[in-house]
C-alpha cells in the first residue's frame, strides 16, 4: 500500500491505493492428452463453511461460474438454496441450478482479495469454468496463447 500526503491539487489529505497484483500462470494439463489449457486453482468456500482448493478453467466464453453438479453438496446448497436455470453453451441449451445464496472464491496466492460468486451447478459437467461476470470482474484476465500462458491481474 503507497500513503500520498496530498491531493493533486496541493490540499494535504490522506490519500491510500492499492497497486495492482498481477500473476503470470502457464498452461497447464490436468489430464494427459487433454491438452494445456488455462487451468486456475482458486479455493472455494461454501455456504456451510467448507473450503477446498479446486482446478478450474478461466473461460472468456463463460458469462458466470459453473461447477459440475455434485459440488453442490460438497459447499451445503440444498434444494432451497438452488433454483432451475437454463443456459446456452456451444453443443446447445441445457438446465442447470443457480445458486442463491453466494459462496466466495480467492486466490491461494492472494486470500485477501475475494470473489463473490453466485455459481451455475451443471448434472454431467466435469470441469469448473471461471466465468466473466464473477471471477473476471475481480480479475483482469490477459491470454497469451502462443506463448501458453495468462496473466490476471486484481482490478
């Protein structure tokens, strides 16, 4: 954290920012011959207070956060904390359960800086997606393809 004495206009004030905190992470492949991908591991806290660390890939594509189905009871939502959803995606429309009460996410990197995340659960999905309207309003995401790489940076 950077103290300013002053205000642009020379009246002394308080002044505290925050510099922004970028990592570079490489591609990696959780499954061999899945190819590398932009895996992120962010830990995840439920509504019951249960937290784990969980692989997931940042997904430009992804308007929110989904996680395969069986998460759901694992973080202690419950039918009435979950309601009927339907969602597009590329192989075409399906019905998923919305979370309605949040669960946060953080960086292990960076615990201070914590995601608010109203995740979509998905029967038969196999891999957590990082979405935009979640992750990436707490993150800046910058792909980096043909070096294999992605840096996010807190905005």
């Amino acid at each position: 954290m950077i103290s300013l004495s002053w205000y642009p206009h020379g009246v002394p004030a308080p002044f505290f920012c925050r510099l922004p905190q970028s990592f570079t992470i490489p591609y990696r492949e959780l499954s061999p011959g899945n190819g590398a991908r932009p895996y992120l591991v962010l830990v995840l806290t439920g509504p019951n207070g249960r937290s784990g660390p969980v692989w997931g890939i940042v997904d430009s594509g992804a308007d929110d956060s989904s996680l395969p189905f069986s998460y759901a009871i694992l973080m202690g939502y419950t039918a009435s904390t979950l309601r009927s959803e339907p969602f597009q995606q590329v192989g075409g429309a399906g019905a998923g359960y919305r979370a309605t009460e949040p669960c946060t996410a953080h960086l292990p990197e960076n615990p201070a800086v914590k995601v608010e995340m109203h995740p979509l659960f998905v029967q038969g999905a196999q891999t957590p997606l990082w979405g935009r309207q979640d992750f990436m309003k707490r993150y800046d995401v910058t792909f980096l393809e043909g070096q294999q790489r992605f840096i996010i940076t807190t905005s």
